[in-house]
C-alpha cells in the first residue's frame, strides 16, 4: 500500500517524474536526482516498505527481487564487469534520508572503503 506523503511512492504513481529505467510488476528503478557516481540508480519495491528494517520472512521474495534488479541492471549498464556497489541505508544512524526501501546501485569507477 502506497503512502501519500512518500516521495518514492510519488514516483511510483507517476506523480513526480524520473527517469525509470526498470518497471517490473513489484519493482521499479530509476536513476538518482543526485549521482554519487557515473552510474547511480535506486531500485525500490512499487510497494511501501519503509526499510529493511521493516521487511519479515514474508517479503524475503521482494528483497530477491532487488537484489536481482540490481544485478541485472549493473549488466545493462555496463558496469557489471568492473565491478559496482549496492547499498541499503537503513534508518537515521544508516544515512537513510527517504522513509521507503531502497537499494542504490552505483559504479562506473573505483569506489573507495570506507564509504563514509
């Protein structure tokens, strides 16, 4: 179930433009308003999660969904082969600033350790 005051469940409604470069039936992707990288996407569940936190035993289907998004995506991308990050930044001490689950998919050059 969407939330109206979600920003990302905005965009999945169509409410707020992005540019989407994945629409799946339970998962949507769309290049980041801010890149950190070349290549910076956000893969989100089309329903509200508020993070990772938030998921149980029955969304471990949805959590696989991303996380092949993700990896499919790299591929479509081009940067699958040089190697890419994901990150789940889950709750305020976790740098979550957008209260729905979401998976950055970054690469396209060298990532540093430690991210932040």
């Amino acid at each position: 179930m969407s939330q109206p005051e979600c920003l990302f469940c905005k965009i999945v409604a169509g409410g707020i433009p992005s540019e989407v470069v994945h629409d799946g039936e339970r998962v949507l992707a769309f290049r980041d308003i801010n890149p950190q990288a070349p290549v910076h996407l956000l893969v989100i569940p089309k329903e509200h999660v508020a993070s990772l936190a938030d998921t149980g035993d029955s969304n471990e289907g949805l959590l696989g969904e991303l996380l092949a998004a993700a990896r499919d995506l790299a591929v479509a991308e081009g940067i699958a082969e040089a190697g890419f990050r994901t990150v789940i930044n889950t709750g305020r001490d976790g740098g979550q600033t957008v209260g729905h689950l979401h998976v950055h998919l970054l690469g396209g050059r060298a990532l540093k350790w430690p991210p932040g």
